[in-house]
C-alpha cells in the first residue's frame, strides 16, 4: 500500500469517527428533502428558465420546484461542513504526515481523495431520498451539475477551515448554501434577469443547469456544465494553495 492510499484509508477512518458528520447525512437528506415534498403546497408555479434556448417563464408544481433546490442544498450543505472538518483536521495532523516522510503531494490527494468520496456519497443519498418523490427530467444531467455544486462548497469548506475556528466555519457553511441555492437561485424568488453579484455565488451555474434538466424536457445549459467546471476548477486550485500553506508550508 502507498502512502497516498494510506494516507487516503486514516482520512476514511478520521471522518467515520467524526459522529456529527455521520448524522448529518442521515438526517438531513430526510428532514430537508422529504420534509419539503410533504409540506409544499401542490400548486403549479411560475419558473424562469431557458426553452429551445429562449429565457421563458413555464408553470411547474411547487413541491418539483422545492426538490430541484432543496436537495442540492442539503448535499452542498454536508460537503461544505465535511469540507470544514477536513482542514480542521488536516491542520492538526497532516503537517506531522509531512514530517514523517510524505510528500506534500501525497498528502494533497489523499485528502481531496477523501473528500470526493463524501461528496460521492453525500450527493447519492440526497439523490436517492430526492426520487422517493420526483424524478427529474434529465436525471444524469441533473446529478452531474449537483455533483459539481457539491465538490465546489467542499472546497469552499475546506478554505473556510483555514481560515475560522470549528464554531464560526460550521455556522458559515450552514448560513452560505441557504442563501446562495435557497435565495438567490431559486427560480421562485427571482423572476427576473439575476444581478451580476448573483452569478459570482458558487451556486449560480450548476442550479441553472439543475432546474433546466430537472424541470423541462429539453437541456438548454450544457454551456452552464462548462462554466460551472471552470469555477470548480479555480475553486480548486485556490484551495490546494491554501491548504499546502496551512498545512504543509509551516
């Protein structure tokens, strides 16, 4: 076994451990997502969104509308807080991985490893409990934009945890997606051509993809995919830099 592998494997077992991330993930895809289906008002609803490559306002039921945003929500939510954990964790112990011979490298991946394996896991539960109740349109378009939204606000995490305590990261990365996927993106509240501000959130092109293939019948976004992964990409490189500096840089 390598040491990125043996590294990877003690993070798997770090975060096993960490009970407040386990019940997070049991919890809230159910209390969230299946709470939302049961309590939203079975009445259609105006959506903005693109048709034949047209902006458009179509009618869809609200609780469709509340999974759309609602299960993206909860999965960028726990990869935001595993995220947290990770550089919490990572700060502590990983410069003593340094130490003992490994590379900055092996630890890097190791890490990132560790938290696309949450990321994997977290979105195919809230997935899961979201098809209980709706199937979107575009299933696999669907679950790759909520895939990118969720790695990004575990990058998002893991920079948050270099630079606040356990306390005040915990409440940013529950307050952040709330606003950002539950605020600003829902087709809901805004009904108008987004302000510039809005489109810088981590949040703005995956769930213009989410509710384009969870809601119409034709996918109008694929360009939104792209620049969804140009931010992952950029969010990802800012993180690496930060975590070799809080981490392996001392």
């Amino acid at each position: 076994m390598n040491r990125t592998t043996t590294a990877f494997s003690i993070g798997i077992k770090e975060q096993a451990r960490n009970y407040v991330l386990v019940a997070l993930l049991v919890v809230l895809p159910v209390s969230f997502i299946t709470l939302a289906f049961a309590v939203t008002q079975d009445v259609e609803m105006p959506v903005r969104t693109l048709v034949n490559g047209e902006t458009a306002t179509v009618m869809r039921g609200m609780p469709e509308v509340h999974g759309v945003i609602m299960t993206p929500i909860t999965s960028a939510l726990i990869a935001g807080l595993a995220g947290l954990f990770l550089m919490r964790e990572a700060k502590d112990t990983d410069g003593r991985l340094a130490v003992a011979g490994y590379h900055a490298r092996q630890v890097i991946a190791a890490r990132f490893g560790v938290l696309t394996a949450i990321t994997l896991i977290v979105t195919g539960v809230s997935v899961g409990v979201m098809l209980i109740d709706f199937q979107p349109e575009h299933l696999w378009w669907f679950v790759a934009a909520m895939l990118v939204v969720s790695v990004i606000y575990g990058l998002i995490g893991m920079l948050v945890g270099a630079v606040f305590d356990r306390l005040a990261g915990m409440w940013l990365m529950l307050i952040v997606p709330m606003l950002d996927i539950g605020l600003f993106q829902d087709p809901l509240f805004i009904q108008s051509e987004p302000e510039w501000w809005i489109k810088l959130f981590p949040g703005y092109w995956p769930v213009r993809m989410m509710v384009d293939t969870g809601l119409t019948t034709d996918v109008d976004t694929a360009l939104a995919m792209v620049w969804a992964t140009g931010y992952l990409l950029l969010v990802a490189a800012l993180t690496i830099g930060v975590y070799y500096r809080a981490t392996q840089g001392k």
